[in-house]
C-alpha cells in the first residue's frame, strides 16, 4: 500500500474546512484510507528532514481536493 499527502475538504456545521492528510491507496492506485486528523509537519531528524516534509506537503496543493466525507461512508479513516 502506498501512501502521500492530499488536501482534504471537511464540511462541519456547514462550514468547509480543509487539510493536508496522508492518504492510502490501494494496489490499483485508488484512494482508500485517510488519517482522520489533518497533518502538521511534526518532529524531524533535521531540518532537512523538515523541508522534505514540506516539500511534500506542497505537493498536495497541486492534486485534486478529496472528500472526507467519502472516506468516512467507505469506512476508510485511519487513525
């Protein structure tokens, strides 16, 4: 199972939200997990390790929106 980073969009007391997640494919590519909490950058190694973080964070912000909402009916959140 591979994983990376995905905006994804919540909507709580119709308000929209959004965050970056790791999200998890399965092995035909399709989205099917996603941590149930928003990312941060956490604790690294070095700042190094930060930037890399970061860099794929920013990467994220170039791929389509997901909806947490479809994770959540399919059962797919991860803690």
């Amino acid at each position: 199972m591979t994983w990376n980073y995905r905006v994804v969009h919540h909507l709580m007391d119709e308000t929209d939200y959004y965050g970056i997640h790791e999200v998890y494919y399965d092995e035909d590519g399709r989205p099917q997990n996603v941590t149930v909490d928003p990312m941060d950058v956490g604790w690294e190694e070095s700042v190094k390790g930060v930037a890399q973080t970061l860099k794929w964070m920013r990467k994220a912000l170039k791929q389509p929106v997901l909806e947490y909402e479809d994770f959540a009916a399919a059962g797919g959140l991860d803690r």
